[in-house]
C-alpha cells in the first residue's frame, strides 16, 4: 500500500493531480490498482470483497461507492431486487471515491489524463467511453464516505454524500459479489438538485441510456398526471393521517418521492409476478436498507439538515405503498409501458 498526496497542494482545489500520480502507483507484477480516496471507509471484509470482484470481472473497472443521490443509486436499489452485484453507472462521473482498475486500465487511464483538466471523475468517465469500457458499481457498496470538509465545497454544495448501500450497515451476511451484472431496462430517478421524477430508459443492456420524464413514462399505460396525482392524495393521506411526513417534507416533494417509488414498484414487476410477495421481498434485508436510503439521498438539500436521518424511516409508508400501486401497474400494464417507450 502506498500513500499519494497532491504534488500542489497550494494550488486550485481539483483531485486529479493526485490521481494521475495513483494511477502510475501499481506494484510491479499486480493485475489491479485499487485507488481509495482519504474519507473513505471500507467493510471490515473488503480485502476479501475486493479479491472476489477482481476475480469475477478481471477486466472491468469497478466502483465500490455510490452516492445515495446519484442516478445510480437507484439502480442499485433496483439491483437487490433483481438479484444484481453490479449496475453500469448512469452518472455523468464515474465514482472515483474507491475504484478497482485494471493495470492496464490504469496506465492508460493516467497517460490520458495526462495533460488534462478538470474532475478526476469526469476523466475516467470520458476515458472508459473511448475504451469502450462501462464502469460498474457493485451492490452493495463496500466503502462509506465519511463527513468531512470537502476540497471542492461539495459537502456545502451537496449537502451529506453518504453510500446507497453500505455492506457493513446491513443487518446480517451479505452475500459476495459475483459476476451478475443488471439488465435493468428502465431507472427512475429523482433529482436532487431539480426535485422532479424522471426515468432512464434502454431498449437493451448493450444500448444508451435516454431520459424521459416519469409522467410522460407512464403516459402510454394510461396513467395521466391528473391520475397520478390522485393516487398520491389517497396514499399520502392513508400513511400520514397525522401529517408527520408533511411536516417535514412539502407536499410539491413528497409527490416526487412517491413517483419514483411507484416506478420503482413498476420496473420490479417485471420480477414480483406476484404483489403479494411484495412485502417478503421488502422486508429482505438488502432491500429494506437500500430503501431507506432513497428519501435521504434524494431529498437532503429540501430539509433542514438535522431532519435528514429521520427521513428514511418517516416516508418508509409512503414508499411501500407507492411500490405496492407500481407492481400492480406493471404486472398489468407493463407490456405497454416497454413497447412504447423503445421505439
């Protein structure tokens, strides 16, 4: 193991002068360079973890972090239920945060960026495009970013960037990673900057990625916004009769929460043949603590900060239930759903 600090440290705040030095840090003889940023924590089995992935996807690079805002964040969610180690990464970076890269991934990697500027994570991203490489994130997530000033403001910016799903929080073994890798057709996503649902959509694995707003989704399986907007007001006022959650979250929010919730509960239909074996699959304990992230993750900079931690367990209702309506809708509409949005 070696230590590489900034060559500038006086100089503008940007990660990559250190990373161009990690990429050119490999032992002689390794296969893989394993570039963990310094407010980074990992399992307490990572060194076996990390093996195991190198061995099932030797030529990959693999990302062991995701932000539990990030559009992958929701693919990681969707990947417990499917049944996924990995998700391709949907983000426009790539998690540099604890990376595994081969050798010559990262030789080539560190003369590509050679001369260049900007976010390391924008580099790797950009240099797996010309490689013709799709970077992975594994589920779970075997390393947790710890709170700590940022280099670049992004603690301030972003508010707490913690993972999607951190092995060591969930109650249990997990299981080791594999060489599964998603097939996921269809992400929602809710932005944490924007505030609104939308959806990542392919035809295939091998296909790009375009993005569609949630309600425009769901449009050709009949649902209008008026529709969906009425099956919000009766499951808001179902699960917060009391009004805990409005009391913390605006309305104009938690719509936007529960939408993608209910499209998470459609894209899952295509594995719950059944709704009632929804709540089994939920109460899995990779599931259940991917979940209770997804409000947190997505809504951080709409509360107070303080509130924050409380907001996986307060929407957790509102989550189930919208899952519960989307499975139903997708076991009978989803067949519409899948045809209009890939032509």
């Amino acid at each position: 193991m070696s230590v590489v600090e900034d060559p500038d440290p006086a100089g503008p705040p940007n990660a990559l002068r250190a990373a161009r030095l990690a990429w050119r840090a490999a032992a002689p003889g390794a296969t893989h360079l394993l570039v963990v940023q310094d407010d980074m924590r990992l399992t307490a089995d990572f060194a076996d973890r990390c093996r195991l992935a190198a061995a099932a996807l030797p030529g990959e690079i693999l990302c062991f972090f995701s932000e539990w805002g990030s559009r992958t964040s929701h693919a990681v969610r969707l990947a417990t239920i499917e049944g996924a180690s990995w998700v391709p990464v949907l983000d426009p970076y790539i998690p540099t945060t604890a990376v595994l890269l081969p050798v010559a991934v990262a030789e080539g990697l560190a003369d590509f960026a050679e001369s260049a500027t900007g976010p390391d994570d924008v580099q790797v991203l950009r240099y797996a495009a010309e490689a013709g490489l799709t970077p992975l994130v594994s589920v779970p997530n075997l390393a947790e970013h710890e709170i700590c000033e940022s280099l670049i403001g992004n603690d301030l910016l972003m508010g707490p960037r913690h993972a999607t799903l951190f092995a060591d929080d969930v109650p249990g073994p997990t299981a080791a990673v594999d060489a599964t890798v998603s097939r996921l057709r269809v992400v929602p996503h809710l932005g944490m900057f924007e505030g609104i649902a939308t959806c990542h959509v392919r035809p295939g694995p091998d296909a790009p990625w375009h993005v569609v707003k949630a309600h425009d989704y769901l449009a050709p399986s009949g649902l209008a916004v008026a529709d969906l907007l009425r099956l919000y007001a009766a499951t808001v006022d179902e699960v917060d009769g009391a009004r805990a959650m409005r009391s913390v979250v605006a309305d104009s929010m938690l719509v936007q929460l529960w939408l993608t919730a209910f499209l998470y509960g459609v894209v899952a239909a295509e594995w719950i043949t059944d709704v009632d074996r929804l709540p089994d699959v939920l109460a899995a304990p990779l599931v259940r603590a991917g979940l209770r992230t997804l409000a947190p993750g997505a809504l951080r900079r709409f509360v107070p900060a303080q509130l924050t931690p409380l907001l996986g367990e307060l929407t957790a209702p509102l989550v189930t239930d919208a899952m519960r309506l989307g499975v139903l809708h997708g076991l009978l509409h989803g067949e519409a759903l899948w045809k209009q949005s890939f032509q």
